[in-house]
C-alpha cells in the first residue's frame, strides 16, 4: 500500500447529515516509537498492547454545508463543554489528511469526545482520542462509498490515525499492534498499524495493565518536541537498531511464552527511552523520585516472589505495570500494600489488554 491507494476515487451515495460514535482504546508500547521522519513516519518500528478500559468515545455529528467552502467548518467538546484548546489540533489534522477525506469542507461538524480516564492522568489520550475520531470519518466516508471493504477502512483509520497522532494507528485493532516497516514481520508498514501476525504464547492473554499515576500534572515535554530532539541525537541511529532487534526478540519470546525474557525487553525499551531523554540537547529528567521507588520496589517483589511483574513508562513519571493474568491475584495486594503510597492520592487504574475499536450503536 501506498499514500494514493488511500485517495478515494468514488464518492457516489449522497449524505446530509447525520452522526456515528466510537470508541477507542489507548495502548502501551512494548517497544518504544521515539524519533520520527516528515509525515509521522516513525524512526522505528514499535510494537504494543492494545489497552480495554482506557478509552475514548468520539461521537462526530455532521451537516451538508449549502455550498463548497474553502475552510473547515467544526467545534470540538470534550465531556459536553466547548473546548477551544483542542481545536488547533483538529484544524492541523484536517489539513493534514484533506487529500485523503476530499469531503471534509462540504460538511459542518460537531466533534464531542470523553474519555474512561482523567485527562491529565499521563495516559495516552491522543492515541485514543485521534484514532476515535479517525473512524467516524471513515464512517462518514463508507456511507458515501458502501463497497469499501472492512480491511481497507481499517487500514485507511489507522493511517488517518497516525497523521493526527503517530501511536494513534496503533489502537485501532488488538491486542497487539506493530507500527513501523520490520524485516521479519510480515504486512508491517510505516504507513499504519498491524494485528501482529506471529504465534502468540496464552501466557500473554488478558494480559494485565495496572497504571500507577505519580504525577498527574501536565506533560514536561510533548510529544512532538521528544520526538524532535531525536533528529540530532548522538545516540540516535543505535537506538534505532536496538528496536529493531528488540521486536526479533519479541517475537521468538510471543512463540515461547517467556517471561523473563519479555521482561527484560520491555524494561530496558522502558528505560532506554528515558536515558534518550536524559542524554539530549535539550535534556529533560522525566521520572519522578516516587517512579523510580516503584521500580526499585519491583524488582525486590520479583527477586523474593518469583512472579512476573514488570514496569513500562511512557514520556512521563507514571508506571505501567504488566504482568500475567495468572499472577493477578498476588500480584495485585503486593501494588496495593506496597506502591499506591508513592501514587497522587494512591489513583491508579486497572486495565488489560483489549481487542481494539469499537463502534457504538446509536438509541
């Protein structure tokens, strides 16, 4: 697939107005998406867990303008409220995939979305939100085209998703994604995300998700800044190789069902992307005294225990903490007796791994 195979090329059912719902999760990378080229086009390839409850529903309600128009025309809400903030976002989004939806100026829209989690929670709500909103508009764009086939308009919702925001494209289907072209792995592209398509061991069903919030305050860098202070980084094109041979690893360990050498990976993917942080120019220290008692907490429950308990991060001070679904039981009173005290007000969030978008049937 190229960018024109997603240019559409019949458009012949009429629509004036109407609304669609969906609802789309956030995801966890294992391997970590840091770096990336023009047209989100990631440095390397990545790979993650599609999560369950964290979520976004979008619900996009569209008119026919009376005449063609030469600006977009639509007013975003989140939980109900006017959100004017989010609005730069959108108009750049829509600028970005007009070529590929060429009937975004015949229609006005009314854009409201909510989310399961707290906004400021250091979950992924772009993810969620942008591809949430990607499917709407292939909704829109099925009524008018209703030959299109369920794999194209899959595959046309993650590549809108990744223009909006590039881990986006990854939580349109589960339960695990991989973005970004990887010799090994068949069907991979840097255009949009792919239903992995190896072996995959039941230890990793239902895989579980327990996000400790530690800070729930805004972002200290965005992610379009991270990603741009990869462009001259001294370690740059190494760590780019090490992603790549990190999914081959991933891949024998998904056949196996080995733990210990999942852990392993996603840790250092986990810490590997804060040292990148640390070791640019601009460098920014993005965990928090209380993450780093998390981790040093897991690895003493691992050592006594023998359980497969293990800590992922994202661009922040929060934790993910995944481990198998067999463990969940003693697994879940060791976070409660011992991490929620280095939580804000002891908030975390229970969460596992889930199969992707869905749409909500409108009453």
């Amino acid at each position: 697939m190229t960018e024109k195979d997603f240019v559409p090329k019949d458009l012949s059912e009429e629509i004036k107005e109407g609304k669609t719902t969906w609802q789309s999760p956030s995801n966890i990378a294992l391997v970590k998406y840091w770096g990336k080229k023009e047209n989100q086009v990631p440095a390397n390839p990545s790979i993650s867990f599609t999560l369950n409850s964290c979520r976004t529903t979008t619900t996009l309600a569209y008119r026919k303008r009376a005449k063609k128009a030469t600006d977009f025309d639509f007013e975003v809400y989140f939980e109900g409220e006017r959100k004017e903030s989010f609005e730069p976002k959108i108009q750049e989004f829509f600028q970005r995939v007009e070529q590929y939806l060429p009937f975004l100026k015949d229609f006005s829209f009314y854009i409201d979305t909510s989310n399961t989690f707290p906004h400021s929670s250091g979950i992924a709500s772009s993810a969620s939100g942008m591809s949430a909103l990607a499917l709407c508009l292939m909704d829109l764009e099925k009524m008018m085209a209703p030959q299109m086939e369920k794999n194209y308009f899959l595959q046309k919702a993650s590549f809108l998703a990744r223009l909006g925001s590039g881990s986006a494209c990854r939580s349109i289907e589960g339960n695990l994604v991989v973005w970004g072209k990887h010799r090994n792995i068949p069907g991979s592209s840097d255009l949009f995300g792919v239903k992995y398509p190896g072996e995959v061991h039941d230890n990793f069903r239902n895989y579980q998700d327990t996000i400790l919030l530690v800070d729930k305050g805004e972002k200290q860098v965005s992610s379009s800044l991270g990603h741009g202070l990869m462009n001259d980084h001294p370690f740059a094109e190494n760590r780019f190789e090490q992603a790549h041979g990190n999914l081959n690893k991933l891949q024998e360990i998904f056949r196996s069902g080995n733990l210990s050498e999942f852990i392993k990976v996603v840790e250092s993917e986990a810490l590997t992307l804060h040292a990148m942080m640390m070791t640019s120019q601009p460098y920014f220290l993005l965990m928090k005294p209380n993450t780093l008692a998390i981790i040093n907490s897991i690895f003493s429950f691992r050592k006594e225990t023998g359980l497969h308990l293990c800590f992922t991060l994202d661009a922040g001070a929060n934790v993910h903490l995944l481990y198998p679904e067999y463990e969940k039981e003693e697994t879940l009173e060791f976070i409660k007796a011992e991490l929620l005290e280095y939580c804000e007000k002891e908030q975390f969030i229970l969460d596992g791994t889930g199969d992707g978008a869905e749409k909500v049937e409108l009453a």
